[in-house]
C-alpha cells in the first residue's frame, strides 16, 4: 500500500545478521533484506551500519527520496548485535572471535579514529567524554523511572488488541479490551 499510494514513508531495517539465535543466513536464502522490497516496487539501498558518516549520507538520500513526494524508500542497514538477544542468551550460536572482528568496527571508535586522524579531536578528550557519560549513565539510570514502581499502570485505563492484524482492526474485525 505505502508504494501504491506512494506514502512519505522510510523503512529502517537494522540488520544485525541474526534473528533471535538464528544467524540470517542459516533463516533466509535472501540475506540482503533490501532485495525483498523490490517486489513491492520500493526503492532501497543498504549500507554500512557501523559507520555513522555512511549512514548519514544514505539516510539523507532516503529521506530527500520520500520528501520529494516520490513515496517510501527502505534503507538496510548492515551492523552487528554484540549482546545476547535476552539476558538468557548465552550467545552460543556465534563465536568469540565473530564478536570480537566486529568489535574492532565499533561506530564509535571508528567514528573517534576519523576524528583523531583529522585533528579533530584528541585520545585525551575522548577519554574525558567518555568517562562523563559513564558517570552521567550511572547517574541518571539509578534515578530512571524505570526504577520506580510504575503508577501509570495501576491508574490508567490501558487498551489492549486481541488480533494482531492491524488490517483486521482497521476494518473493526480486531477486539479491543480494557484492562
């Protein structure tokens, strides 16, 4: 529909190559997610995740693409996920070795080195940043509100859908409920 009615519309896929503890390439004989959406006829592109100047210059052809009128575009983006999918996730699936080659292309340190390498920024200075926002993170998720009992719920009227289909519930098929 977004390509039909030609919708202001960016898709964001963040590829991480692993869907839950599956690697993509052991799930799908499609690895490339920005293939899938030609059939829908829907401009895409993909592009290096890890590397914020890359994603940058995508992101902003997409989005000129989709303010221009010319209707949605999905963008891939190619990065890596270096925790577990859960806190139970053992990461048994992947090797040490994986996760560490992909450490070596962390945004931000590749980000730190560009900047380093054209005088824009010092070890010093991103050291000092660094350790402020650790202390700032520290700081701020001991008082997050995600560490307070929750009020919201517990006074508020929340809808809940029991069909998942949202073309269902925009033709009043789905059923809503209170709780």
């Amino acid at each position: 529909m977004a390509a039909l009615w030609k919708l202001p519309v960016l898709f964001v896929c963040e590829n991480n190559l692993y869907g839950i503890g599956t690697s993509i390439e052991r799930s799908t004989a499609v690895i490339h997610q920005h293939k899938r959406v030609a059939g829908y006829n829907i401009p895409a592109d993909e592009c290096d995740g890890q590397d914020i100047e890359v994603v940058y210059e995508h992101a902003r052809k997409a989005v000129d693409h989709v303010r221009s009128g010319n209707g949605p575009f999905f963008l891939e983006l190619m990065t890596y996920r270096y925790r577990g999918h859960s806190m139970s996730d053992a990461r048994g699936y992947r090797s040490r070795e994986e996760e560490e080659l992909w450490k070596q292309r962390d945004p931000i340190f590749i980000l730190r080195d560009r900047l380093i390498a054209a005088g824009e920024l010092t070890m010093d200075a991103f050291e000092a940043i660094e350790k402020e926002t650790d202390a700032t993170s520290k700081t701020k998720s001991s008082s997050s509100p995600r560490n307070r009992p929750n009020r919201v719920s517990k006074n508020s009227k929340i809808r809940f859908c029991r069909s998942r289909n949202p073309i269902a519930l925009a033709h009043g098929q789905g059923r809503l409920r209170n709780k």
